[in-house]
C-alpha cells in the first residue's frame, strides 16, 4: 500500500511539472477568482462529520493555493471563503469555521512575508462575530506593513455579489452629492466606469478566470460585475481535496481558450 501510493505521489508530481512547464506565461490569468465550496460535503463524506476538521484541511489548502498561485506568477487571487447566505446554516456548522477563519487570519502576514503578497477582504464584516472581523483587519494591516506585494490577495468574507453593487451604487452618489452633483443631475452623474471605481476591492483587475470546485456548476453571485467575461472552470474535488494537477487543468484549459469579452 505505502508503495503503490509513493508511486502516485510521483506520477502526480511529474505531471504537475509537465503541466507547469507547458502553461505559456503570457497567456496565464492575471486575476483568478476561487469558490472554495464542498466543506460540508467533505466532512461528512471524508472527515466523520466533524466540521472544524473540514474547515483546517480547506484553510490549509487556500494556504497551498496562495503558494502555487505565486510560484506561477499570478498577479490577483480572489478567494470566496464566506457568502453572506451561509450565515444562515446553524451555529454548529458556523462557530468552529469563524474559529478557523480567525486562526487563518493569524496565519496569513507569515505567508504574505514569505510569499510577498498583499490584502484585502471584501465584504460585510459588520455582520460577522467582532472576534473574527477583528483578525481580518488585524491581517490587513499587519501585512501592509511587512509586504512588498508580488501579488495581490482578496479574502472575499461575508460576501455577496449583489450586496457589493448596492454598496457601490450608494458609495457612488454619496461621493456624486459630496462633489457638488445636484441631486437632479444624478442619474446622468452615474456610469460604469464610476460604479466601478467604488467596488470593494476597486484597485484589482477584472476577473479572467473563476475556478468552483465541488462539481457545483454556478456563480452563486461571486463577483458579478467583475466576472462579466470571465472563463469559467467548474471542478469535481471538494475544495478541501483540490489538488495543484487541478489548479494546472483549469490554467491549461484557460490559456487554450479564445478571449472574446462580449465581442
């Protein structure tokens, strides 16, 4: 048994670097978008139900992503890690996953020294336990202070796509009547390129590739006006289990792929 998995470990980590070796640099995704979904599905199929051990295999795994992400020159990731919909699964399920959060947060200004990464967090923190908004923007600032970004990380935590565009669209006239803009003058004062200018994380580029995992084949509202024309790849492990051959898959099929962006 030890053997025969010795041996897969190889062929895996040989196809890997004939993937990576083969993915052409200029063709790579500048910004990569992540749906880390499946970690219920995993604890109960993989973990004996118990969630906190879903949830540090899936941080511990992010962490990993960050790190292949790096080393292949990715400018941008974007990392789903919680909707504003999952608040409503009970406290059991949603207690040691803050919990997680909260020691992944801890974590992440070690990486970023090593990996040199910047971050930010997109989404309605007011809505989370203080404890764990305050470990997200603790990260923050820590890792400002210690970075000098190669790539730009954004934990999307507590997050809702239409939420977002709400807060934009309110961020957009605050700014508008704070400039002088009569408030008859206002829908003519509002344009995409200001509505964009006042999304949460306004200063990464559009998403070019979204990856989902867990064979769910949907956006379930992940940066809808960033992901406007995007590609798409939908992967069957649950993120806990997702592997790099996976992430190299989905950046080979990516830079197959002719980009048309509406046209």
């Amino acid at each position: 048994m030890e053997g025969s998995l010795a041996l897969r470990r190889t062929v895996y980590r040989y196809y890997e670097h004939r993937l990576a070796n083969a993915l052409p640099a200029e063709n790579l995704p500048r910004h990569v978008g992540v749906i880390l979904d499946g970690h219920r599905r995993f604890a109960r199929e993989v973990t004996d139900g118990e969630y906190r051990a879903s949830y540090e295999a899936g941080m511990a795994k992010l962490e990993e992503l960050l790190t292949w992400c790096a080393e292949l020159g990715i400018k941008a990731v974007t990392a789903w890690v919680l909707s504003t919909e999952n608040l409503r699964r009970p406290a059991d399920e949603l207690d040691p996953y803050f919990e997680v959060l909260i020691e992944l947060f801890n974590r992440l200004p070690k990486l970023a020294e090593r990996l040199h990464f910047s971050l930010s967090v997109s989404g309605s923190l007011d809505l989370l336990p203080p404890e764990l908004a305050l470990a997200a923007k603790q990260a923050v600032d820590r890792i400002g202070l210690v970075s000098t970004p190669h790539m730009d990380v954004n934990i999307a935590l507590c997050y809702g796509g239409r939420q977002e565009v709400v807060d934009a669209c309110r961020s957009l006239v605050t700014d508008l009547l704070a400039g002088g803009v009569a408030p008859s003058d206002l829908a003519e004062s509002i344009d995409a390129e200001g509505l964009a200018r006042n999304l949460y994380a306004a200063d990464l580029p559009d998403i070019d590739l979204v990856i989902r995992t867990s064979g769910e084949s949907r956006l379930s509202g992940f940066l809808l006006w960033q992901s406007a024309f995007a590609e798409f790849a939908f992967v069957d492990p649950y993120w806990p289990a997702f592997r790099k051959v996976d992430l190299l898959r989905a950046l080979r099929d990516f830079t197959r792929r002719e980009r048309r962006f509406g046209a």
